[in-house]
C-alpha cells in the first residue's frame, strides 16, 4: 500500500463514521479541552510582583527624557519627561528584588543634573534613602558625579549620559522627611 493511499484514508476516516459518533468525538474533546483549560489556570499562575517605586527629586536642565534601568539594561526601562531647568520629583516603578540601578538624568550632551534626594519605597519596607554619598562611587560614563554640600552635580561630558552600580536597599538608611524652616513667627 502505497503512502497516498494512506494518506487518503487518514482524511477519510471520519467521513465514513456515523454522524452521531462523530458529534460524540466532538463533545468528548470539547469538554476534555474544557476541563484541560480549567485544571491548569489561576492554580499555575505566579503571584503578582509587588512593585516599589524610586523617587529622585532633581532639577535636570537640557534633554527630553530621564530613565531608569534596574537589575538589566535588557528589560524596558521606566521613563520620565524632563522638566527643564525645574526641580522635580521624578518616580519611577522597581522591581520587588532591587539589585543594581542605571540612571540616565538626560540624553542631551551638555545638560546637567542637580540630585537633592533618591528615596526608594518598597511595600513591607519602610522607606530607604538612597545616601547622596554613594553616588559618587557609581560608574560613570560620558558624565562627571561630584557631592557637592547636600546635593550632587551631575554634568554630561558626552552624549547619553549615565551612572551605575549595583545596590542594596536593605542596607539603607530609613528615610526622614526634612521640613525647612521658612522663618520664626513671633
């Protein structure tokens, strides 16, 4: 017997069966792929990731846009628009598990950025200050980060600006809020 006649009949099988079996088969693997379907859902799912967010307060002059790589320059950074020449809190969505962090204040090749504070919130952690201190420490590339008093400069010496380093939230001091004192009402 050759293959095509094989083959034909491989084709015609069903055709030759009674059209109640026929709609049996079919039932059977409709209710088959049903409770497949139902077994193997919500119980195999991951549970979500928490997500904590990243605020950078800094005035940033020159570019478009800040962003923010985490754990991997692989995976889809999170972006912000620039606000020119204005001091802004800048947030951002991490990862549950924060390991490394790539800031990229701007893109432009003689911008600069002035970095006031990093504040990392993480849900069932209080909320960590990176310390300005450690920024000079990061790799830096196309840009200079100098601490500069209670601030850090960031100037671009090339284009596409960044710096980078690995971190460790845990090891963060527990961020406080500092209240400027305007003037004495008297």
């Amino acid at each position: 017997m050759s293959m095509r006649v094989v083959f034909e009949q491989m084709l015609n099988w069903r055709h030759e069966m009674p059209r109640e079996i026929r709609r049996a088969y079919f039932q059977i693997g409709a209710i088959a792929l049903v409770l497949c379907s139902l077994s193997c859902g919500p119980q195999n799912t991951p549970p979500p990731k928490t997500t904590g967010t990243l605020i950078v307060d800094a005035e940033i002059s020159g570019g478009t846009r800040f962003v923010v790589y985490c754990n991997d320059v692989w995976t889809a950074p999170e972006r912000q628009a620039i606000a020119n020449g204005q001091r802004k809190e800048y947030s951002f969505t991490l990862p549950s598990q924060l390991r490394s962090l790539r800031l990229d204040p701007s893109e432009a090749p003689n911008s600069r950025a002035t970095i006031y504070s990093i504040s990392i919130e993480i849900p069932g952690q209080p909320k960590k200050a990176l310390p300005l201190t450690d920024l000079p420490k990061f790799i830096a590339y196309h840009c200079s980060v100098k601490l500069d008093g209670d601030t850090i400069k960031v100037d671009a010496t090339g284009p596409d600006m960044y710096f980078m380093s690995t971190v460790d939230p845990a090891t963060y001091p527990i961020a406080t809020a500092i209240i400027p004192i305007v003037g004495i009402i008297g």
